[in-house]
C-alpha cells in the first residue's frame, strides 16, 4: 500500500479553503451569495513536567460550519484541519469535510456526511462519498441513496509497523430508502450493500493478524401509522446477510434461497450467516397522560456495515406512563422492562434483567423546585449449559442474581431581586449494587451549587462543593473539594474574560492519595467587524503522596481566531 505524506493528508481540505477565499468574496460583493456561521483557527502549545508528554508540544487546528445561501440553494458546509491527522490512528480521518447544498426538495451530500436510514440499516454512520435525498412535500414516494467509503485501510507497513487501533480493510458501501405514503401512513422499504476491499490488505498480513475481508446485505422494511391522532404504530423489520470471509468457496444455500440470485448484489459463501432485527412501537397520546410500549429483538450475531457498534442477540419489553398533576406543577413518568440474552441458548449463560424507574418532579413555587427519580435493575444469569466438575459442586452456583438500585434527589432554590439573580441548588444521589455471590458495591454523591448572575455589571460567580464515596468489598475512594468559576465583561461587552479553579482531595481506605489542583484563565475579545480574538491558559497539578505514582504537571497556552458571517 501506498504511504502518504502529510501534504497528501491535507490537500483536499487546502483546496477547499482556497476555494473558499477566491470566490466567496466575488460572490458576496455582487450580492448573490450569502453566509452565516462562522471559521475558527487555535494554535496550542502544550508542555509536561514529572511524566511524558501525553501529545505534541505544539499543535494547530482550522474549522469551519457555514451555511452558505444562493437564490433558492441552501449549502451548509464544514470541515476540520489538523496536524493530528498525521498520526491519527481511526477508520475514517481527523480531516474531514463536507457539503449538503439543499434547492427546493432536493437535497445533496458530497464529502464526509451521514445519514439514517434506520437503526438496523444504515444510522448515520459517517462516510466519505455521496448522498441525495429527494423529499417533495405532499408527495406519495420520497427517495433517498449514498454510495462512499466507510472505513480506510488500517494497516501501513508490515507487521512490525501497525498502528495503533484494530486493523480493518477498506470498506465501501451503498443503499437506498424509498418511502412510500404520508400524513403518517408511511412505509420505508431500504436496501443495504456493504463490502471489504480485499486488496487493501495483504493476504499475508491479513492471516497473521487473523482477520478477513467481509460483506453484506441488508433489506429492511418500516412502518409507521397514526390513528385518530392519539395513535403512533412504528414497526420495523430488518434481515442482515453477513459473509465473514469473501474468499471462502461459494455456497448455494438451501434456506433464505433469495440470496442465490442476488448477482453481483451478494454472493453467498460457507462463512455466511442470515439474522434478523425486529423492534414496534405503541403510543398512546391523552390530554393528560401518555401510554408507550415497545417490543424490540435483534438475532443471534445480527450485524450491519451501516451501524458496526451494535448489540445483538437479545430482545426486551419495556412500557411506561407519564402523567402531570396540579396543572402541570407535578409530573410522574414511571417505566418498566424485561430484557434477556442467549435466544437460541447457544450460549453456556442466559442473562434476564428487570429494569423499572420512577421519576418525579415538583415546581412548588417559581422559586423552589423538586426533583427525585428510583430505579431498579435486576440480572440474573443462569448458566444453561455446563460440565459437572464434582459430586459436591453447589447447585447455587450455576444461578448468579445481581441488583442494582438507584435514588436521585435534587432542590432548587431561585432567588435574588431586580437584575441580581441568584441559585441554590443540591443534589444527591446513591446507587448499591448487590448479588448472591458476595459482590456488592455502594456509590454516593452530592453536590452543593451557588451561581449569581449580575445583569447590570455584567458578571457570573460559581462555587459548588462536591464529594463521592465508592465501596467495593473492603476497598473505599473517597473524593472531595471546591470548584470557583467567574466571567465578566468589559468594554461595553466586547471583551469576555473567565477564571476557574478547582482542588480535589483523593483517598483510598482513608489513606490520603492526591491533591489535584486545576486553573483555567480565559480571555475573549470581540471586534465590530466579526472578529473573535482569544487566548487561554491552563493549569493541572497532581501532588500524589503514594511511591508508585509519580507527582506531575502539566500546562496548555493557546491563542484562537474566530470570524462570524452574519448577512
């Protein structure tokens, strides 16, 4: 495979900004073009004492979100440069850029973009390439398509010369969605192909490293329904053909026969496997309450190129109300659900939870507030198959129950007079986690917060004290200390400066382990002709008082540029 320089890296973000400079000011003298949003610039430098350096000593980034408008032709457009694209070690690139210029109905995506199709096709996973969609309003069909690539090659050099990250081929992929219906009778029929280059890696290194070129095919099918206005029904269906190994000999399968006349769509090899994702939705909507239910089941190795960071082989039930009292001032939402793993009991152990919450909230007044929520988790895991070691093994072994219970609470008190406004708030929370095995674990927080806001001088004041304890078996962490923060304005509110502060004391089994000190100072100063210039400073300091970790330091100072469009 190639090597690229960091030259290579950048040019295709380079050229769009030049792009950019050369003809938007042309464009926006004649008064055709116009831009909102706004580019940004920061140069970083970064030093560490007592520890290696955690990144480079100086580093720069470039962005941009802007949304350019042409006549009838909306184009918002952004893009990202940076030095750490160099060594970043991911699917897809630091540098990125992309453009989604909108005219009438039709929308197009060019550049690193996403898009959804849904949760068991494609669901927005980025993407180097094209997409339309095409949506005229009061229309029975609306269509939507991508093409592009998913993931680069994650391999440079040979074996001794990997980045960091798991190796990958390079993946490209397309799809359609075409929707037929409207005013909420709608049906989504999708279609998905996803496939690894097998040339991007080499046979060689690809065996080493234990992995293999794969494909997939993916169908879909949505629905969603409303009756008499209260009514919301959403279904979906999905079925994934996933080929582990594109260089195993071809099969023809007996079951899910489909797949043999796909062409050049999919191949079915010995390594592929079929499996299904199916999710509805009920919704009830009263003048005072809601009703929901929702049933979702995703098969056995169910897997999609559109969403690769997905769960599988499970299913779960779960439904809920939510109501308010005293017109409005009260509200109530509780839900509950049943979840379970191991659906075709493959699998030695079998995990079935119960999950219900209760969540409240209060508004006694325009001043004061409450808020409180419980929740209950239970797991347990049964071990279905096993090999029986001995005679005398304890049958309760083969059965492990873990709970889990949590209790938030929270007040707010506002007060203050004129353009002096002024909050207290606490809150609190504590979660135990036990199981018949012994295991149990207990967790507290609680944090008290004072802001005021002083319209007239233009300044913000903060300070909360917060403190946690983790107990698991005979080991204790306990952490506490203050955070101070402040912004004020001057110059007619042309320059923003910030200051914060924070000191956390760490221990372990009341043994005394850090003092960790923070201090960030920032400074902002904004012109008349949309220019933002700023610096900022930061601070962290770790004194540890025990011999196996080191005391260190570290400091960041960085000056950033901003330009706003506003026509």
């Amino acid at each position: 495979m190639p090597t690229y320089t960091p030259a290579n890296k950048l040019r295709p973000g380079l050229l769009t900004v030049c792009l950019l400079v050369t003809f938007v000011p042309a464009l926006m003298a004649q008064q055709k073009l116009r831009i909102s949003g706004s580019l940004n610039g920061s140069a970083i430098g970064y030093t560490a004492s007592g520890i290696e350096s955690r990144r480079d000593p100086l580093y720069w980034m470039l962005s941009g979100n802007l949304t350019l408008s042409y006549w009838q032709i909306s184009a918002p457009f952004s893009f990202t440069l940076s030095q750490q694209d160099q060594t970043f070690r991911y699917p897809q690139p630091f540098n990125q850029f992309g453009i989604s210029p909108t005219y009438k109905y039709v929308t197009l995506h060019a550049g690193y973009r996403s898009m959804n199709f849904s949760e068991f096709t494609l669901a927005g996973t980025i993407f180097m390439g094209l997409g339309v969609e095409v949506a005229p309003p009061n229309a029975m069909v609306k269509v939507s398509a991508m093409y592009g690539r998913f993931a680069k090659a994650r391999l440079v050099g040979g074996l001794n010369d990997l980045e960091f990250g798991i190796p990958s081929y390079e993946r490209w992929g397309y799809g359609t969605k075409v929707t037929i219906g409207k005013n909420g009778q709608e049906v989504d029929l999708i279609l998905f192909r996803g496939r690894d280059d097998p040339a991007s890696i080499p046979d060689t290194v690809a065996s080493a490293l234990d992995i293999a070129p794969a494909e997939n095919f993916v169908w879909g099918v949505n629905v969603r329904r409303t009756l008499a206005k209260r009514i919301t029904i959403n279904t979906e269906y999905a079925l994934s053909a996933y080929t582990k190994d594109t260089r195993d000999p071809e099969a023809r399968l007996t079951s899910f026969r489909y797949a043999n006349y796909l062409g050049n769509l999919y191949t079915p090899t010995q390594s592929s496997q079929f499996n299904g994702a199916f999710q509805a939705q009920l919704g009830y909507r009263a003048d005072r309450y809601q009703l929901n239910a929702k049933y979702r089941r995703l098969g056995p190795e169910y897997k999609t190129m559109g969403s690769p960071f997905m769960n599988n082989d499970f299913d779960d039930l779960t439904g809920g109300i939510a109501t308010a009292f005293f017109e409005g001032k009260f509200n109530v939402a509780v839900n509950a659900g049943l979840q379970r793993n191991n659906l075709n009991h493959t699998e030695e152990t079998r995990v079935e939870r119960f999950i219900g919450s209760v969540t409240t909230s209060y508004m006694i007044s325009e001043k004061f507030n409450l808020n409180a929520s419980y929740s209950n988790f239970n797991s347990t895991t049964k071990l279905d198959r096993f090999y029986q070691q001995s005679q005398i093994d304890e049958i309760d072994s083969l059965l492990f129950l873990q709970v889990t219970n949590n209790v938030t609470a929270g007040v707010n008190y506002n007060f203050g007079q004129g353009d002096i406004a002024r909050t207290l708030a606490f809150t609190s929370s504590y979660q135990v986690a036990s199981g018949n095995q012994g295991n149990k674990s207990v967790f507290y927080n609680a944090n008290v917060a004072y802001q005021s806001n002083n319209t007239p001088r233009d300044l913000t004041f903060n300070v909360n004290l917060n403190a946690n304890s983790n107990q698991v078996a005979a080991i204790n962490n306990f952490s506490v200390g203050p955070t101070v923060s402040a912004s004020k304005l001057f110059f007619t509110r042309k320059l923003r400066s910030t200051f914060s502060s924070s000191y956390i004391r760490s221990y372990q089994t009341a043994v005394l382990l850090s003092d960790n000190t923070t201090a960030r100072l920032g400074c902002s100063y904004s012109t008349r002709t949309r220019h933002t210039f700023g610096v900022d400073l930061s601070y962290l300091n770790r004194l540890n008082h025990q011999g196996d970790m080191p005391s260190f330091s570290e400091f960041r100072g960085g000056v950033t540029y901003n330009y706003s469009f506003s026509n």
